[in-house]
C-alpha cells in the first residue's frame, strides 16, 4: 500500500479523495464533525503539495441528502482555502469547474451515492470518474467496508495511496487484531444487518459480548421479554446462533417511556417488567453497573455504537459508562479501549472525552469488519 508520504510534488495534478463526511445533521447544520477533523491532514497534505483536491464523499444511504452543511463546516476549519460544492452530474460541467480550479482549491463533489453505479461498483462510472484525476487517495476508513465504486473501483484505474487516518486506524486498530484477554465487545445502535453477521465471530473471539441499543431489544424479544412499543428491527438475521450462548448478555434492567394516569414518564424498570405501552429507550442503572464491574476485570474493551436510543437524547447511560471505561483505561488496569461509530463519537465529543480511551475509531461497521477480518475491501483495492 502506497502513502502520502512517498509523494513529491503535486503541482496542478488532480487528486481524487474518497472522504467520509457521512456525520450527524441538525437543523441544516454539522452537529459533530469529528470524520470531518480527521480528514484535515490528508486534506491539507495534498493541498500544500500543490494538488487540485477533488472530495468525494457521501452523506446518508439514498444520495437525495446534499454535503452542504459538511462544505461550510470545512470552510469554517480552513477558512484561506477556496473550497467548492460541485452540484452537478454532468461529467463535462465538472471537468470545466476542475480546469478552472487553483492548485491548493477543493472541489467537494455532491453526494457521490446520487450517482446510480456508484454502490454497484459500475465500471463505466469508475473509469468516467478516473478520467477527472491524476491519482486517487482513500481516507474513508469508516465506509471501506463498502465494495462501491469510489472505494473499489478507482484505486483500480489510478495510481492510488492511503491517506493518512486511514493508516492511523489501521495501526491503531491492528493492535487488537489478536485480542489481549478478558476481551469485553460491547455492541449497541442500529444497523443490525452490518453488525449482525459479525456478531457470530466476536461470540468466538470475545470473552464477553454485551448488546444494547435498538439491537437489544431484538434479543430481549427473542428471550421472550415483552418489549412493548420498542425499536425492533424485523430483517435482523435469525439470533438462534447466539442467542443461548453464554458470553452473550443483554439488559437487566431498562430506562422506558411510560404513559399511564400521571402523564409521561421515564422509569428504570427490570426486563420483565416492561409493559406493551413501554418504548425502551435506554439502558439501566444496574446495567451499566454490572458493565462497569466486568470492565474492571477486562484488559481490552471494544466498543461500538451507543447504548440507548441516541437519535432521541438518550444518552445519559452510554455517558456514564463511557466515564467508567475512561477511568479503566487511565487507571492502574490499563485496560486498552477502542470505541467506534459516528453516533457514539458524538456522544464522547458532546461529553468532551475524546482523549480518554485508547483509540477513537472514525469507523462504525468497518471497525467491527475490520477487527473482524484484519482487512477492508477498500483497503485490499490499494494494494
Ligand atoms: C458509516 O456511517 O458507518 C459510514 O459512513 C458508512 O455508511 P453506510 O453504512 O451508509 O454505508
């Protein structure tokens, strides 16, 4: 794998970068941009070496959302440098814009999911995307798990290299690549069809999984709880693999949100006392509790997406476990703790933590995948 380090000089060469800006969004603004920080020294590395930065990137799975709010965000952290929102799929309208570009501006293409052929890894768009650059770059560690056409298909067309927090994660991640034990995975947030089938391979790896998040509510169904009106996702893969397993451990207690003759309220509540009215929107107190004693005992934590239902603001028991697994990682344990996963970065940039744990992934699924399997197809295309 070639890096930027081997390169020279830039001067008016092309550099196509795949980037992951793919960060929360509120009311039309960036709420957290960490995946947009992390993308800065490769940014300004190409930049400073006199390339024309052409970004790709996408922003949420249907391509009908636009990286404007991720533009002004970056003009905000580089305020002297030129950047640009490309809105248009014409490929000549671009090449036009990109020959009028300086050496040193940045091109941010719009979305690259609104273009059909882009997740089908189409051959045709691939090389019409080459013919706009001189070499390509991937700093989208967090989406190379994705066999798409700007993480697979170009590094094929051009002469291409890692950027540099796509080296980071994978140094940083390799290290748990051969777990030190106890090994505690902790899995929460949605997106149960990514996460899902890895789970099979940390049952094996891991001395203990826990689930939470939406993904828990699924097992606590399956165990026969009653979980109300609760997130339940109804493609999740069949649990009978893990379900029984006895490394895996779910909530013993929940935070729902119960409507009866006092009004709504939240209440802490045992699993089996959630009622068909209740929605689980979080972990408990004796939850994070029992976590928190393991975690002492632990000399590696995985950690990947929150435990409560974040979208809403519950976020209260990730927190306070987070604050346990900070106080394990500084502590005489020394116990190493890699997070990962756009919202529970969130949550520890909210909460100011970013400096406590051994290693803050920017990925989600392609921690999980890469943890799992040692490599990325993403990465395997640059080889
Ligand atoms: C992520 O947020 O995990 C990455 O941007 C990948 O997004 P995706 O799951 O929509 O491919």
């Amino acid at each position: 794998m070639q890096t930027l380090k081997k390169l020279k000089q830039l001067k008016n060469k092309v550099a196509l970068v795949r980037l992951d800006w793919n960060v929360p969004i509120a009311d039309g603004v960036v709420g957290d941009g960490f995946r947009i920080v992390a993308s800065l020294p490769t940014i300004k590395t190409l930049t400073e070496k006199g390339a024309k930065v052409v970004v790709l990137a996408h922003t949420g799975d249907d391509g009908k959302q636009t990286l404007l709010p991720m533009v002004n965000y970056l003009k905000t952290l580089i305020p002297n440098t030129v950047v640009t929102l490309e809105k248009s799929t014409n490929f000549d309208d671009i090449v036009q814009n990109i020959v009028l570009m300086n050496e040193g501006d940045i091109m941010v293409i719009d979305n690259i999911r609104r273009w059909k052929g882009e997740k089908e890894n189409d051959k045709q768009l691939a090389s019409d995307f080459a013919s706009l650059g001189d070499i390509y770059v991937n700093d989208a560690f967090s989406v190379s798990h994705r066999a798409h056409m700007s993480i697979v298909g170009l590094p094929k067309l051009l002469p291409s290299y890692a950027g540099l927090q796509l080296e980071k994660e994978i140094l940083n991640l390799s290290s748990a690549l051969k777990p030190k034990k106890p090994f505690l995975f902790i899995l929460g947030g949605a997106k149960f069809e990514t996460k899902m089938p890895l789970l099979k391979k940390y049952v094996s790896t891991a001395d203990m999984v826990f689930v939470g998040g939406a993904l828990a509510n699924n097992f606590l169904k399956a165990k026969g709880y009653e979980v109300g009106k609760s997130v339940i996702d109804k493609n999740t893969p069949p649990l009978s693999g893990v379900l029984k397993n006895k490394k895996v451990l779910t909530p013993i207690d929940v935070i729902v949100n119960r409507t009866d003759s006092r009004g709504k309220n939240s209440w802490a509540v045992n699993v089996a006392e959630v009622q068909k009215g209740d929605t689980i929107v979080d972990v408990g107190p004796l939850t994070v509790k029992l976590l928190t004693t393991l975690m002492a005992k632990t000399k590696l934590v995985v950690w990947n997406g929150p435990l409560g239902w974040y979208e809403k603001g519950h976020t209260k028991s990730t927190i306070d476990l987070l604050n346990a697994l900070a106080s394990q990682t500084k502590g005489k344990q020394k116990t190493v703790s890699i997070v990962g996963g756009g919202d529970t970065e969130d949550v520890i940039n909210q909460s100011n933590m970013a400096n406590k744990f051994t290693f803050v992934s920017t990925g989600g699924g392609a921690t999980l995948e890469f943890l799992a399997k040692g490599t990325l197809v993403g990465i395997k295309a640059l080889k």
